[in-house]
C-alpha cells in the first residue's frame, strides 16, 4: 500500500486502542438532542452518502437528512469527529433509501447524538447513518471481503476485527 494509505491505517489504529463504545459529550449531547424535534413527525428522511477521499482512498460518507436538516458522524474526516445535528445545506449527494421519520427513528436519533469515539473500521458515519434507519450497525463499507473499507484495513484489524459491524457498549 502507498505511503498515504498507511497515513491513514496508522491513524485508525488509535482509535482501536479505545474501548468500543459510542463516548458521548454530556453538554453537546444535550445540544444536538435537543435540534432533532426539527425533523417532523412522518416526515421522509433519506439516508444519503457521498464520495469522499482521504490520504489517498475513496469511501462514502454516509448520513441522514430531510432536506433541510443533517444528522452526521463528523464531516466525513477521521480526526475529531462527533454526531451532529445541523442545518448547513448539502449538495452532490446520493440517496440511497428514503423513509419516514417515527418514534424508533427518533429514539436512535437521540440515543447516537453526541457520541464522539470514531473509527473508520468500528464506529463510522454510516454505521450511525444506518443504525438511525434501520436499528442495525452495519457499515456495508466494512462488510467482510468485499467492502472497500474492509480491504483497507482487513491485515491490520486483529483482535479488533470482532467488534465490526458490532454495535459499541453504552
């Protein structure tokens, strides 16, 4: 692999060295929890994602919004990344479901609002993106052989490799 790859393999592993769980900001959570009653009742929702490179690999960033309002695990950088709820327009995305907004969808809403300890590998945008639509952590990114993540990081993951696609303790 390139020198920038690598950039970015020695970057997650310090992630994996951190208990797999969701580390939530008590003040920011609050924050951010309390922006989510601007997605309406049965209001569609699309889960959304669009390319983006990092030291030299391309993955998707994955996210939910209804048109107006975003919720995201970080920017789609690996460095400092939280869940957040905002309103900053986006543009050249691609919807890959949409669904309705009900009580479920907004408890995992409040429940990942906050959380902070991002991995690539174990807690990305688009397990949290597909946790909030469906109640499942899974990133298709780091699915077992043929996601694109996954190949990255498959000869490096060890011990950690059975917490992917595993969703973090609270």
């Amino acid at each position: 692999m390139g020198s920038e790859t690598s950039k970015l393999i020695d970057q997650e592993k310090t992630s994996w060295v951190r208990k797999h769980s969701l580390n939530h900001d008590k003040k920011l959570t609050d924050q951010y929890r309390n922006l989510v009653v601007n997605f309406a009742d049965s209001c569609d929702l699309h889960l959304s994602y669009r390319d983006k490179t990092m030291f030299g690999c391309t993955y998707q960033h994955w996210f939910v919004t209804d048109g107006i309002w975003v919720i995201e695990f970080g920017s789609g950088d690996i460095l400092d990344n939280m869940v957040v709820v905002h309103a900053i327009l986006k543009k050249g995305y691609i919807t890959a479901e949409t669904f309705k907004m009900n009580t479920d969808v907004r408890k995992r809403m409040l429940q990942v609002c906050g959380a902070s300890n991002y991995s690539l590998a174990l807690r990305n945008c688009e397990h949290v993106a597909r946790y909030i639509q469906s109640g499942v952590w899974v990133s298709f990114q780091m699915a077992k052989g043929t996601g694109v993540l996954f190949k990255i990081f498959r000869d490096h993951l060890s011990t950690h490799s059975k917490q992917v696609n595993t969703f973090p303790k609270e």
